[in-house]
C-alpha cells in the first residue's frame, strides 16, 4: 500500500534525484521523494518492526537479501550467531546530495542543503535502535557515516545497540587539506565511539586516475601506487580498535594495496618490512 507520509516531503513533480535503484524501477514518475521522512514516528517504528522481524528470524519484502520479495516471510535470511551481536542494517538511499525532507519538523533538524546531516540521520537512527530495544536489547541496527552523515555526530547519544561504518575515501589522502579533514572527523569517531560499539569501514581504494576523472578537473595524471602508505593507514585503524572492514578497490591497478590492506586485517602483527619483502617474494 502507499504509505506517503513515511517519506520525503516538498518534491512533488520535481523529478528529484534518488537513489538508482529506486530509479530505475520508476524511470518517469516525476513524484517519487528522494528520501524518508527521518522526523515521523510511524516511519521509525516501520523500521524497528523490519529490525524485530529479521532478528526473530523472519523477513520482510523489499528488505535485507529479499529485494524482489521473492522468500516467504517465515524464511531466515540472517540467522542469530551463539554469543554474537546482531546488527540489522539500515541506510538511506544514496540520492542526490541536498536531498531531504522539507517537512517542518525536518526542517528543524537539518536545513535544506546542510554540508552537515549527522545529527539528523543518527537522530533517525537511535530512534530506531531505542524503538528495537524495548522489545529485546539484544537487537541491534547497523548504518553508515557516509559522505553528509560522516561527520560525528555531536548532539545525539547513540544506544548501544548501534553499529557504525565509517566510509573513508582515503585514497584521496595524499591532499593535505582531504587528509587533515576526514581523518579527525576519524579520529572524533574512534575517541568518542570505539570502545562502546563495534566501529567498521568502508574504504575506497581508487587511484589518481579516478581522482583526476571524478574530482579534479579531469586532467591526465600520473600513475600512482601507495602501498607503504596503505600499510600505515590499516595498521592505525587495526591499533584504533576498527572491528571489520569492507573496500571498493580498482584491483586491476592497486592489487598489492588490497592484498596488505587484507593481510594487515587479518594480522596486524608483521612490520612494514616484513609485509613488503613477504609479498615481493
């Protein structure tokens, strides 16, 4: 049924930008909101319910690993672990950047086109994991800090119910100005988060290539490699406590970056020279 309300308001035949997905499957509809409304309780509570039914071992159409509806509602997609937490994951589409709600209580939250929308999006999101930890606290929401939302959020206690996935476009660290900005926005997440929840990352392993194509003015570059830096870079995150990790790698051009990157995860406990010389040889 359609449920207007749970989303996005002020964009009625603005053919708004959303996510591809959500595109692809409405290629003309001029009406369709880019995002929900993060403000409205009935679309916190619709999620908690998506939360408690995949923790309780069922599953919902449209949700986690049954985007076409195709398994049984009965059907377990994401089994409970003995001992281990469960995260369910829940993350706004990846629409276009000053896309959201214009509703007055979103707007009082977040202003039209803010370069800062944490408070907002970990608003929605600690509702949500309050909402699930009423009925067992064991049930727990996973989301990402991602491009608006990477930043830390200052004025929202996260429930500890919550795990975060910093996504780190660090092959752009070789800029000083990218390096000093995104790595203390980092640095406040692990300080303030590390040692209460699991913190993860998401990296984006790309080249200067991509940097000159998509950031840059589309100039030709120099090709470059960084693998001292990239053994650097993973073992400050191991030593930071970063509990997993997830990488988009150009691997036809940084396969050495994405194997120590890889090897330092699951061992952190070789020098920078013996990582070297054990993958030369």
């Amino acid at each position: 049924k359609k449920r207007p309300e749970l989303f996005a308001k002020g964009y009625t035949g603005k053919m708004a930008g959303v996510d591809p997905i959500l595109r692809s499957n409405y290629p003309n509809d001029k009406d369709i909101p880019p995002q929900l409304c993060y403000s409205n309780p009935d679309t916190v509570k619709y999620y908690a319910d998506e939360v408690m039914t995949y923790f309780n071992g069922g599953c919902v159409k449209g949700g986690w690993l049954n985007l076409h509806g195709r398994n049984e509602q009965t059907d377990t997609l994401i089994p409970l672990l003995e001992g281990q937490p469960f995260f369910y994951p829940v993350e706004p589409g990846d629409s276009q950047k000053d896309k959201v709600c214009l509703c007055p209580e979103c707007k009082k939250r977040v202003a039209p086109g803010a370069t800062n929308i944490s408070d907002h999006k970990f608003r929605f999101i600690a509702d949500i994991a309050n909402k699930t930890a009423e009925k067992n606290p064991r049930a727990g929401v996973s989301t990402l800090a991602y491009i608006r939302s990477l930043y830390y959020p200052e004025n929202v206690k996260l429930p500890s119910n919550v795990s975060v996935q910093l996504c780190l476009p660090f092959y752009s660290w070789w800029h000083p100005v990218a390096y000093a900005k995104q790595h203390a926005i980092y640095k406040k997440w692990v300080k303030n988060e590390a040692k209460k929840r699991p913190l993860t990352l998401w990296t984006y392993m790309f080249n200067a290539q991509y940097d000159a194509d998509v950031h840059f003015g589309k100039y030709k570059s120099f090709p470059n490699l960084y693998p001292q830096f990239v053994i650097d870079t993973f073992k400050e995150f191991s030593d930071d406590g970063i509990r997993g990790w997830f990488t988009e790698v150009v691997r036809n051009q940084l396969f050495m970056e994405s194997y120590l990157a890889a090897r330092i995860c699951y061992d952190n406990s070789m020098s920078k020279e013996q990582l070297l010389d054990d993958y030369y040889n």
